[in-house]
C-alpha cells in the first residue's frame, strides 16, 4: 500500500514538472522566442497542451480574467502539492503508526 502511494506521489510530482514546462513554453511561444512553424515545436506545445488543458479548463471556469495574466497553472501547482503532501503522504505517516 505504501509503495502505491509512492507511485501516485512520483506521478502527481512528474505532472507538476509538465504543468511548468507547459506554461513556459506558452511564454516562450507568444513572446515569438520558439516558432510553431517548427514541426517539433508544434507537436511539443499539442502534447503539453492536451495533457495540461482537462486539468486547467475547470479552474479557469471559477477562477477571474486578471488581464491577460493566467494563474491557473500556479493554482493546479498548489492543489497537487497539498494533494501529495498533506493527504498522501497523511496516510503513509497513519498506515505506519
């Protein structure tokens, strides 16, 4: 059981790391750094878009147009840490006491 709860804390960390990546290359994409027209670029920013995008089009619903700014990815970050850290984790530290 616990080496289970492992493996979903891997997975939730490595998801984490695809929300960040995805989010910069957002940036470097629309301050014309990397360029779509890119066949490898392209398909980049399709597969972090369709891993990211069921995960964020929910929060995006409830969370407030800030001008451009979107803090979406940020709000994610900060469920899935708590999600791993405190109710994981929680149930490592009971499944040994």
């Amino acid at each position: 059981m616990i080496a289970l709860i492992q493996f979903i804390g891997m997975v939730i960390g490595l998801y984490i790391w695809v929300i960040i990546a995805s989010a910069v290359l957002s940036w470097l994409i629309a301050f014309n750094v990397v360029n779509t027209q890119n066949r490898f670029v392209y398909l980049l920013a399709d597969t972090l878009h369709r891993l990211t995008e069921p995960a964020l089009r929910p929060l995006r619903r409830y969370v407030p147009d800030l001008g451009g700014i979107d803090i979406t990815p940020v709000i994610l970050i900060l469920l899935l840490i708590f999600l791993r850290d405190v109710v994981l984790f929680s149930w490592v530290a009971s499944a040994v006491i």
